[in-house]
C-alpha cells in the first residue's frame, strides 16, 4: 500500500471517530408546534385513491345505464305494440286458413 492512501486512510478513520458537535436546541414554542403536527398529524387513508376511482366508475356505469335505458325505451315506443304487429306478420306469410 502507498504509503500516501495509508495516511489518507487513517486520517479518514480519525475524522469519522471525532466527536460530532451537538445540533442545538429549538425554542420552545417551535418544539411545541412540532410535537402539535406530529401528534395530531391526520392518518392517511391507503384506500382513498382507489374509493375515488370506484366512485367515479360507479358514476360512469350509471350514465350508460340510463343511456342504454333511455334507448331502449325509445326504441320500443316507436314500435307499434298490440296485436298490429301479429297482424302483419300473419298477412305477409300468407299462411293457409
């Protein structure tokens, strides 16, 4: 070993083993106002993402089933109901007596 990265090394070493200085204190009104959010801090909802996504398809599924609803209502109402429509069915099928 090079006798340069030995010296290097080993005044890494004694750098990492120097005492660190302290951080210093913090007042206390702002330690209070961090222990206030840290406290009170709202619980998240794993769930809420995916309660937001299933509304939303709910809602969609909703709209399509009144459109499909709406369509068909629409659709049927045109149409002659009773018994003309047998009728005409009987008359093109000319069928025997």
């Amino acid at each position: 070993m090079n006798p340069l990265d030995d010296s290097l090394r080993r005044l890494l070493q004694a750098a990492a083993r120097a005492p660190k200085p302290a951080p210093p204190a913090l007042p206390g009104p702002a330690l209070a106002g961090v222990l206030r959010q840290w406290r009170f801090r709202p619980t998240e909802d794993e769930f809420a993402p995916l309660l937001t996504l299933f509304r939303g398809a709910a809602i969609f599924a909703s709209g399509i089933m009144v459109l499909s609803a709406t369509a068909n209502y629409l659709a049927d109402r045109n149409e002659a109901s009773g018994t003309l429509p047998l009728a005409q069915y009987a008359l093109t099928l000319q069928l025997p007596p």
